[in-house]
C-alpha cells in the first residue's frame, strides 16, 4: 500500500519497532527509556485513532461512490457468492469431485444389482397401480349393483317413506293439526305414577 498516496503524513511512514536486545525488555529499561518509551507510545495511538479517521473518510467516500454507481450490499453479495461459486467450480478438488462422482454413478447405474432393482421396482408399481385399478373397479361395479338389488330398493322406498311422514307432520302440526302420535301417551306416561322400581 503506498501511504504516501493516501494522504497520511510522512512520519506514520515505515515506523520501527525497536525491540531491547534482552528478550521481552521489562526490568531493563533505565528511566530515560521508559519516559521516551510512553511518549513514543502515546504518539503511536495517536497515529493509530488518525489512521482510523483516514480509513473511515475513505469507507465513506467509497459507500458514496456505491451508492451513485447503484451497487448496494445486496447486489455486492449477490456477486460475491456468484464469483465464489465460480471459483469454487473452477478448483481442482470439485473438480475431482465430480469427476468422481459422475464415475460412482456411472458405476453404480451400469451394475446389474441396480438394474435388477430397478425392474423390480417398475414391475411392482405397475402390479401396484393395476391391483388398485381393478380393486376400484370392482367397488365401482358392486356398489352399482347394491343399488340395483330389490333389498337395497326396498329399503330406499322405506326411507322414503318415513322422510314422507316426518316432513307431512311437520307441515301439518305448522297448520294447527296434531298427528295421532303427537296426542298418544308416551312410555313413561303410561306408568303408574305410585309404581317405582325397584
């Protein structure tokens, strides 16, 4: 990354980092050397949160560019995930991959237990569907022929009948008159009141 390019002043440029020649440096420091020390770390942090302003300006100026460009975060995924799985394609491990496994399938589909198998099956499902076929069928003709038998008739005229009855009631008990059943003592009506049982 050229900095210079980027704005930042010439001394954020390639710091040292000295580092005591006695390992890791703490009890070696004389006075002098820490006092230099904290302020050459105070003058790094500073850098740093400079260095953190700079690179927000620029994510905003670049979020701007975006914006006018009509690139949103979406369409930047969108990409994103397209680009990876073109690169993901284009490697040779999924490409190896699928060379094996179009190989396995070729293998496996070409074997007579998978041909054995899959005749098995094709019979079974045309047994399958013909049994059910003919199970239909035939419930189909015997229902017909349940309607067409003088007990299943008889017993239509009788429900008929009784359906005839109950809604003639209902209209005449609307036009004032009561059907002999109405005005008929009921079961428990017919029972002596002193008559308890048991």
């Amino acid at each position: 990354m050229d900095a210079p390019s980027q704005g930042l002043p010439e001394h954020m440029i390639d710091v040292p980092v000295d580092t005591p020649a006695g390992g890791d440096g703490v009890g070696v420091l004389s006075e002098v050397e820490t006092e230099e020390l904290k302020s050459e770390l105070i003058k790094v942090e500073d850098e740093i949160a400079t260095l953190r302003q700079v690179l927000a300006a620029k994510e905003k100026h670049a979020a701007e560019i975006k914006r006018k460009l009509g690139l949103t975060t979406f369409n930047e995924l969108k990409q994103n995930l397209s680009k990876g799985w073109q690169d993901v394609q284009a490697s040779n491990a999924y490409k190896g991959a699928s060379v094996k496994v179009e190989d396995l399938n070729k293998t496996i589909t070409q074997s007579e237990v998978y041909k054995k198998t899959q005749a098995t099956l094709s019979t079974a499902g045309s047994k399958t569907s013909s049994a059910i076929s003919s199970v239909g069928s035939v419930l189909s003709r015997t229902l017909g022929e349940i309607k067409e038998s003088p007990t299943f008739k008889s017993f239509e005229e009788s429900v008929g009948n009784l359906k005839a009855k109950v809604v003639g009631n209902e209209n005449n008990a609307k036009d004032g008159y009561q059907s002999p059943t109405a005005t008929s003592p009921t079961a428990e009506e017919k029972l002596p009141q002193d008559s308890a049982p048991f």
